[in-house]
C-alpha cells in the first residue's frame, strides 16, 4: 500500500502542506512534541500514529465500545470527505473570477501609449519657448544689475564727502583731487606717466592708494582699470628691480627702490639673498687682498720694499672701504639684516686673523705683526662705524687673543728652533780637525740665545708699547703670555737638549728633528756644549732676561698678582734649578760617554791577552798611547767649552807624598822580602797602608773647569783599570808590564789632571791590585823600568816631531 | 739563624767561612772556618740545604767547579777540610759560576763557563753529579754569569756580552735575548714575574720586564763608577739594593707594580724624575763592593762583602717605613 501511494505522495503532501499553511491556525503549535505515552485524544495532532491507535484502541475498548467508535469515525469521515469537497470548489470559483478581472484590464490598457506620446512633445515645446525668452532677457538684466551696483557705490562715495577730512585716510584726499570715480579710471594712464617720468615712488603711492578700492571692486566695476595698472605696475617692478641691482645707482636710490618694492609687495627675500650673495663675494675678494697683504709685508723686511707695501695697503684700504660701502647700502636697503651682516664681518675678522696666523708659521717680525694688526684693527673700526650692532670690537678682543698668544709662542718656538739648530751644527762633523768647532757651536748657541731672547724682548715691548686700541686692552695679558712664554720656553728648551743629547727618546713629532740623531752617534762634544749652554742659561742668560723683563715690566702696571693666580709665571729661579741640574747631567753624560769610550779600550787590552803566561816586558804597551789620546781629546774639547778653574797647585806634601811614599816603601818592601814570606803579609800591609791612609776621596764633585773634568775622567779611567786588573791572574811579567805601564803613564797624568794626589793614589792601587793577583809578584828593577820608560818617552818625543815637523812646512 | 750566605774568602790560604748573625743583629761570629784547596771566583749556598753550598775556583791557569758540604763541628772552630759532595768537572773553558733553583729542592744545577751551559743533576747521597745535557752558546758570545728563574724551573738567564740570554733548559734552547752590553749581575725579583734586574759597568741599573724586552721599564743610575752587584729584596716590592766598585751599597726604591700597565714611558720618566728613587747609599766600605746578599730569614737584612774582605751587615728597616 506503501509503494503504491508513492507517486501520489508527492502531490499529495505539496497539497497539505499548502492547505495545512493556509489553515492551520499556528503551524509551530501543532509542531509541538507529544508525550511517548499516547492517548485517545490524539487524533487531532501532528504526531498522530494509526496503528499505535488501533492498538490503543483495542487494547482499552471493549467490542461495544469499538463498534460505537468505528460508526462515530465513519460519520466523522464523511463529514470531512464533504468539507473539502466544497472547499473545493468554493476554490476553483476565485480562480475564474480573477481571470476574468485580468482579462478586463488586458483590454482596457491599450490606448494608453499614444496619449503618452502626445504629451511629451508638447512638454518639450513648452520648455524651448521659455529658453529663448530668457536668454534673450539675461544681456539687459546683467547691464541692469552693474548699473545698479554702481549706482550704489557713486552714492556711498558721495555720503564719504560729506564726512569731515579729519576721519579720511590720505590715499582717498587723493581719490578726490582727481575727480572720485575718475581718479580710479585713470589710475592706469596716470601709472605710465609716472613709468616715463619715472617718479616711481608717486606711482606706488598711487597704485598702493588704489589698492583698496581694487581689492573691493576689482572683479567687477573697476575690472579693466586694474588690469591696466597691474600691468603698469609690473612694468614698475622690473625697473625698480633693475635699479636694486645696479651698481652704478646711488645707495640711496637702490635703498629707495628697494622700499618701493617692498611696498608692493614684492617678494623682496630672495632679492635680499641675491644681493647677500654679491656682498660676500666681495668679502672673499677683500679676504684675497688681505692675504696678498699679509705677504707684501712679509716680504718687505727691507726698507727699500716699503712702498710695495704701501701700494697694497692702499689697495686694502680701498676694498675695505669698498666692502664697508657695500654694506652701509645693504643695510639701509634691508634694515632687519644686522645679524647676517654681523656673521659677515666677523667673518672676515676671523679670517683676517687665520690668515695671519699662517704667515705667523713663517718668520714674522714684530713690527710686520704690528702693521698687520693695525690693519685689521682699522678694518675693525672701519666695520663698526658702519654697523655698531657687532660688536665688533670685543670680537676682535677675542679673535686676536689666540692670535697674539699664538705668535708668542711661535716666537719662542722660533727661538729655540734656533738655539738648537745651532746646536745641531756640531754634529755632522764629529771628530773633525776644525778645532775651534765646538767652541764656534758654543758661541753661536750663547748669542743666537741671548740675542733671540733680546730680540723677543724688544719685540714684545714694541707691542706693548704701541698705543693701538687693541693692544693696550690686551697688555696684560700679553705680559702675562710673555711670561708664560718664557717659561715655557725654557722648558722646551730643556727637554730640546735632553732630546739633543739623547738621554730622552724623541716622541714621534720631534721626529724630524732626531733623524740625524741617532743616539750612539751623539758626539760627546755636543754633549759638552749643551752642558756649558746649560751653565750659560743658569749664569747669564736668565738674569739677563729677569732684568730686561722687570724693566719692561716696570713701564706698565705689573700683572703679577694675576699672573700668579693663573700660573702664568716666569720662575726664574726655578728654571735656574732646572739648568743647573741639566748642565751638571750634561756634564755627567760627557763624562760617562768619555769613560765609556776609555774603559772599552782598557777591557780589550785586559781580556784579550792571556795574562797567566805573559811575556817578559819589552816596551810600554800601546795601550797607554790609546789612553793618552783619548785623554788629549777630552783636553781639547774641555778647552775649547769649559773655562780655566782655579788650578790648586797643591802639590799635596802632606796627602799624596805620604801615600806615595807609603807605596814605595811598600813595594821596596816587597823586594827585600822572600816571595813567601810576601804573601802572606801582602794583604795585611796593604790594609795597614790604608789605615793610615787618609781615605782618598776618589769621587769628588765634578765642576765646570777643565781640570776638573778632565781629573774626574781619568780617575774613573784609572778605576777601571784596577777593577780590570784585579779580574786577572797574571804571572811575574805580566805584573812587571803592568808596572810598567802604570809607571809610564803617572807624569802625563799628573800633568793633565789637578788632583795628584788622587791620581798617585789610584795609580798605587792598580799596581797593589796587580801584585794582588799576581802568582810572583816581584817588580821590575828600577834601572830597567826607567830605560824602558825613557825609550818610550822618547819616542813618543820623536813622534810628536814629526807630527809636528809636517805641518809646520 | 744563618745570615743569607756565606762569606767568601778570598785569602791566599783559600778559607771558607761560616758567619753566623747573633740572635739580637747585633754581633758577627765566625762559626766555622775552612780551607778550600783553590781560590774561589764564585760561591754559591744551597737554597735548600744551607750546608750545602757550590764554589767555582781557579788553579790559575785552569778553572773547576764543586758541590761542598760543611762537616759538623762539634764545637771546634779549627775544622777539617770540607766534605766534597760532587765535582762538576766537564767544563773545559774558563768556568763563570754555578746556580741552584732559588725557590725550592731541586736537584739540578746549572753551571756556565765562557762557552757553554751544563745542566747536572745531582745526587747527594751517592755523592755524585751528573751532566744531564749541554749547550753552547755560540761562537760569538762568551758567557759571564746567570740567573736561574725563581718562578720557572726550566728558564735561566745568562748574561754574555752584548746582551742578556734566556734559555729553556728543557730544549737547552736560546729563548729570547735582550740586548744590553757588559752586565756584571742580573737578578730576578723574586716577588714578581717577569722582572728581571741587571748592574752594568757603566751605564748603571737597568730593570726589565721579560714581556716587553726592548726597552727597559726602569733605569737606575746605579753608581760613580762601575755597578757590581745587584739583589732584589725578597720581600719588599720595589726594593733594589746594589754594591759598586766606588766603594759604596746603594738601596734604591724602584717599584714596578702596576705602574707599568698604567702608566705610559712618559708618565713613567715624569714621576720618577720627581721622586728620587735612592733611598740610602751606604758608603762606609774601604774598597769596591763585589757581594751582595739579602737575608732570607729577615728581609730587611742585607750582608755585602767588600774586596777587603770586610763582610758588613745591615738592616734597612728604618728606611722602610718611608714606603
């Protein structure tokens, strides 16, 4: 039954469910779920199950009660069978009546179109006719409404003549004279008038009066006359444009056209940078001359180039007056520009002062400072004429601080360049025959010293004493610098000589200076000369220059006691310290260099023979010749630097005798005795030798005098001597050549050396050094030592004479 | 309480001598004297065993070395002669002197003579020394002299002429050198590593740091004549004391710390040209100062000998509180 009802199933449910939407009272009521345990009752639900039913109902009922139910149910069906059938066809009723409704209106549309059309066109028609009627209506209408418009304005124009002059403004007075609405028709004309008369200051003065008026009514009433007189004023613009630009033009009219322009409105900025332009460009042509200047002065260190330098003075001055010129017309053409033109000229101050400070690397004489100063001193007054706002003067103050303390100091720096360059002369010819070598050297040092510090002296005076404005403001402080000056100077001195002398390594920026100075190649001479220089700056050179300071001092208020809060002190006495503790290690380094020199000689005469199996004595060894002229060449050096000292003739009776004598007896001693009987008393004797000795003061204080020098040198030498002989073990002769030597060598010695007794006493010690290490002490016979040593002395006698003999022919 | 080394005799009848210091510092007594067959050039005493001590000596033509042993005394002062231990016989040239390790036992020795390095090991109860290995030093350089490295067993120091040479005694190898001429002593400080002090005869005290060898870090003047001898203070940092042939021991006060890291050269020159670094120069001696020996008991003690055979000895504690 199932299957056969599927095809019209489809039908059938699209059918209930319209009827069911169009009749069911609420459709999500009868939705609604029921309970599981269903009930007779519902029949009438959506849920309804037949069988369930059926079942229910046979269950619950009883036959009676089914047959009562199924006649009621057939009744039921029929009732309902009835009631769709008249729905039905009540249905199917509206159905005709509402085709029939379709049809009528189908038949009644059709002559609608052609009405339509009718109407369009006579819509169209309508809207052409009244174009036409406007448009041939609007021309009148607009002529209508400017004249009415104008009419308004002559008649607010004739309240405003009533009006008392005192509330008018001076441009309208102008508006009447001409005759009201005519003086604004004939702006235009009147503007080219005034462009042929070129009275442009009326012309803007009309246009600007105009103005007000243009800008209320331009656009309509007057909008002809404007076009004009803007063009005209255009024109006026270009000239006066012209006019700015042109050089040839008086200042005052271009600060004229300039004030026109910018009445009308004329961006007048980028002018101002243009005109700017031009005026630092003639700054930097100022700025080339002041260099040509600087060097016109540089150069003209003689007399005769004076007028060279005259001529580019005048030259100076012209652009100077010319640059001042220029900007007394820029700034009255652009008042407001102060601070451009302030840069501007400080500026050039600056770059006045860095160009003299370059020519200040070079040599430059103070008066040629001076002259430079003045004029940069009368440019500054020149400029602050011109512009006061600038300060320019305390600009000036500032720049020219750093640029006067700088050639303070490049004249020190000169100064000692010179002091050490004269120095720096003894060196290439190291041990060369011209004699007088180190003492020329010395001189030089001592004057170009004396003289350069002089010089500086003078020099600062005159720029102390000069009466320019800037200068006596900065006196003080000059002197300050000057003191500092020197103090600084003689510290840069000082480590210059160190440098020189090569206790110190040369930084990296004394390079140059230290190239040909390599430090094993430091002459001793100059070593020496440094050292006496040393004196000289301690002895002479700094109370000169205290003196000739206070005196200068003296001629001006003295800043001292704001130079000590500052430091800027010249301590003479400490820079006097300082020399005298550098002149006595100059001195000490000469002495320790002329040492070394001696005791590599003495070491290679004492390590290379081998002492143990000397030979028997023939001559005095060669060796005491090297010493000797080492010796010689300390002498002449010494003579040529140090002074003569006080020679102490003390032939030292009491002292030297004794401890020669002492010796003597000493070594007659060791001859009487047995050789073993000697050493065993040897050492004793030689400390009771020494008890009774006055200890010898080897090492006394060096002082600045030949002698002195020289004694201190051979004593250390003779030091040395002992100290290498006691590192040896001789035999019999090597002792004996020792003797010898030592014995040959005690009468050039003494003659060369002030303190003999010392020397005796050292001499005495090297052969007690020698019988010490000696196997068999036993010392040559006193005839055979006085032959060997007359043959020696004669030979060298023999030799000197033929050294002598060549060059006396 | 032994005072640092003993005196070295340099008599004619080659004694020994054994110097006690007094327990109050105050009195020199010679507990021992004995003779030594040759004349000695060099004494070294053991940093371990202060009976023990090395000599160098010289026949007069030909030169030896020995390892010494003082015998017990029991009270007498006229003693035997020394007990050899060992003699460091394979030298040929003329022997320098003979170094122990100054820091502890070890059971080596280092002896140099002009031309060559010898490393021994000894052993002392078999009363023998061994040549462990040699080196020479090179054709050009004769050697004067050395220091063993206290802070490493296996470098030494010698000095030639023209330069100071460190060897690696493992490799027996030349390590480094520093070009300095005519060192007569070098020491190194036992404080500090890398430092290394040396006398010249002429150009004063030089003091190094072994990292940076070309320049010294401090120079000393030294003396008015040759400087001799050089030690470094065992204790005190800085501490410098040296004898020269002017007959005068000088104590310098030259610290190293850690300036040289901050300081640059300049700084350097600048501070000590302002603080003078010789604190004391003690001239009272007859004759040149060879010897040199601080105290290891108490290091502010210092025992110098002079070539008259003076042996003096000093204490620096009043100058140590100026540090």
């Amino acid at each position: 039954m199932a299957i056969e009802d599927a095809p019209l199933d489809d039908k059938a449910k699209r059918m209930r469910d319209l009827l069911s939407s169009f009749y069911a009272p609420d459709p999500s009521v009868a939705g609604g779920s029921l309970p599981k345990g269903a009930s007779l009752d519902a029949i009438n639900t959506d849920s309804f199950d037949a069988d369930q039913y059926m079942n229910l109902l046979v269950q619950r009922a009883n036959l009676e009660g089914l047959l009562q139910k199924h006649v009621e149910m057939a009744a039921e069906i029929k009732n309902l069978d009835t009631d769709l059938q008249m729905l039905v066809y009540e249905n199917y009723n509206k159905f005709i009546s509402a085709t029939d409704a379709i049809k009528r209106m189908k038949s009644n549309i059709v002559g609608m179109e052609a009405n339509m059309e009718q109407l369009l066109d006579k819509i169209m028609s309508v809207q052409s006719r009244s174009d036409g009627v406007n448009n041939s209506l609007f021309g009148k209408r607009e002529h209508i409404e400017k004249l009415h418009r104008t009419r308004n304005l002559l008649r607010k124009v004739q309240v405003f003549n009533v009006i008392p002059h005192s509330r008018k403004l001076l441009l309208f007075e102008e508006l009447f004279f001409c005759g009201k609405e005519q003086f604004i028709y004939d702006l235009p004309a009147r503007l080219g008038k005034c462009i042929k008369a070129e009275a442009y200051a009326d012309a803007v003065r009309f246009y600007t009066g105009a103005m007000p008026i243009f800008k209320a009514y331009g656009e309509s009433s007057f909008q002809d006359c404007k076009r004009a007189s803007e063009e005209a004023v255009m024109t006026i613009t270009k000239n006066l444009q012209g006019k700015l630009f042109s050089d040839s033009e008086s200042i005052q009219t271009r600060a004229e056209a300039a004030v026109l322009l910018k009445q009308l409105d004329f961006p007048v900025d980028g002018l101002k940078v243009r005109l700017f332009e031009k005026l630092e460009q003639s700054l930097g042509g100022l700025q080339v001359k002041i260099g040509d200047v600087a060097d016109a002065l540089e150069e003209s260190n003689d007399e005769q180039e004076n007028d060279l330098q005259l001529g580019f003075a005048v030259a100076h001055d012209a652009s100077v007056h010319e640059f001042v010129e220029t900007v007394r017309a820029y700034r009255v053409i652009f008042p407001d520009s102060e601070s451009q033109l302030i840069k501007l000229s400080e500026d050039l101050i600056t770059k006045h002062f860095l160009i003299t400070e370059q020519h200040m690397k070079k040599r430059v004489s103070t008066a040629t400072f001076l002259r430079v100063l003045r004029i940069i001193w009368d440019d500054v007054l020149l400029i602050d004429h011109v512009l006061p706002e600038a300060l320019l003067h305390d600009y000036c103050f500032k720049v020219s601080q750093s640029a006067i303390k700088q050639y303070v100091s490049s004249m020190f720096s000169h100064l000692l360049d010179d002091v050490s360059g004269a120095m720096m002369k003894v060196h290439p010819q190291q041990n060369n025959v011209a004699e007088e070598q180190l003492q020329v050297a010395l001189e030089a040092g001592k004057n170009s010293l004396l003289k350069g510090s002089m010089d500086l002296l003078l020099g600062f005076r005159q720029l102390l004493e000069d009466n320019l404005d800037l200068l006596v403001k900065l006196r003080e402080l000059i002197t300050d610098w000057v003191q500092a000056g020197f103090q600084q100077f003689f510290e840069a001195l000082d480590t210059r000589f160190l440098l020189l002398s090569g206790r110190i390594k040369s930084s990296p920026q004394d390079q140059s200076l230290s190239e040909g100075l390599q430090s094993e190649k430091i002459s001793s001479g100059l070593v020496l000369v440094l050292a006496q220089l040393c004196v000289f700056v301690e002895q002479t050179a700094i109370p000169r220059i205290t003196e000739a300071r206070t005196e200068i001092a003296a001629s001006f208020s003295s800043s001292g006691a704001r130079g000590y809060e500052h430091g800027l002190v010249f301590h003479p006495t400490e820079i006097s310290r300082v020399f005298q503790s550098a002149s006595e290690k100059f001195l000490h380094q000469y002495i320790n260099m002329r040492t070394h020199r001696i005791s590599v000689l003495l070491r290679k005469r004492f390590t290379t023979p081998n002492w143990i199996k000397h030979k028997e004595p023939r001559e005095v060894h060669m060796f005491v010749d090297l010493f000797l002229q080492e010796l010689e060449a300390v002498g002449s050096e010494v003579k040529q630097i140090l002074s003569q000292g006080v020679r102490k003739h003390r032939r030292s009776e009491s002292n030297g005798s004794t401890t020669s004598s002492l010796s003597n007896s000493l070594r007659d001693d060791k001859l009487r005795r047995s050789n073993t009987q000697r050493a065993r008393s040897q050492l004793l004797e030689t400390h009771l030798a020494k008890l009774f000795k006055q200890k010898v003061e080897i090492f006394t204080k060096v002082e600045f005098t030949r002698e002195s020098v020289v004694t201190t040198i051979i004593k250390l030498g003779l030091k040395s001597l002992q100290e290498f002989v006691r590192l040896q073990t001789l035999n019999r002769s090597g002792f004996q050549q020792i003797q010898l030597d030592i014995q040959f060598l005690r009468t050039p010695l003494k003659e060369l050396a002030e303190d003999e007794a010392a020397i005796d006493f050292l001499l005495d010690e090297v052969i007690v050094g020698a019988s010490d290490r000696c196997l068999d002490p036993t010392p040559l016979e006193p005839p055979i030592l006085d032959k060997l040593i007359h043959a020696k002395t004669a030979e060298t006698k023999e030799q000197n004479s033929s050294v002598a003999s060549p060059t006396s022919q | 309480m032994q005072a640092g080394s003993s005196g070295v005799g340099y008599g004619l009848k080659y004694q020994v001598h054994l110097i006690r210091l007094s327990a109050d510092g105050t009195e020199l007594i010679c507990e021992g004297l004995f003779s030594h067959p040759n004349e000695i050039w060099d004494l070294r005493s053991c940093p371990f065993d202060q009976r023990i001590f090395t000599t160098v000596y010289s026949t007069g033509e030909s030169y030896g070395a020995a390892v010494w042993q003082i015998p017990e005394l029991y009270g007498q002062l006229n003693s035997p002669q020394l007990e050899r231990v060992a003699l460091l016989d394979a030298h040929v040239s003329k022997i320098k002197c003979v170094l122990w390790w100054p820091s502890g036992r070890n059971d080596k020795l280092v002896s140099i003579d002009e031309e060559n390095l010898f490393l021994w090991s000894l052993d002392s109860s078999k009363k023998a020394a061994q040549v462990q290995s040699k080196e020479s030093a090179g054709t050009m350089h004769y050697l004067s002299g050395g220091a063993w490295d206290p802070h490493d067993v296996n470098s030494i120091a010698a000095t030639c002429e023209s330069s100071v040479q460190f060897w690696d005694l493992r490799t027996m190898t030349k390590t480094s050198s520093i070009d300095v001429s005519h060192v007569r002593t070098i020491d190194y400080d036992t404080k500090k590593d890398h430092i290394l002090v040396t006398a010249e005869d002429e150009t004063g005290i030089h003091i190094w740091d072994l990292r940076k060898t070309k320049v010294p870090i401090r120079e000393l003047p030294g003396h008015t004549h040759w400087t001799w001898a050089v030690a470094c203070n065992p204790e005190y940092d800085g501490l410098i004391l040296s004898g020269g042939t002017d007959s005068a021991v000088n104590l310098w006060l030259a610290p190293t710390g850690s300036r040289d890291e901050i300081t640059s050269d300049s700084g350097q020159n600048s501070l000590s040209l302002k603080v003078d670094p010789l604190v004391n120069s003690y001239t009272d001696y007859e004759d040149s100062v060879y010897g040199l020996a601080w105290s290891s008991r108490e290091p502010w003690i210092f025992a110098s000998l002079s070539y008259d055979g003076r042996v003096v000895v000093e204490s620096v504690k009043p100058y140590l509180s100026r540090k």
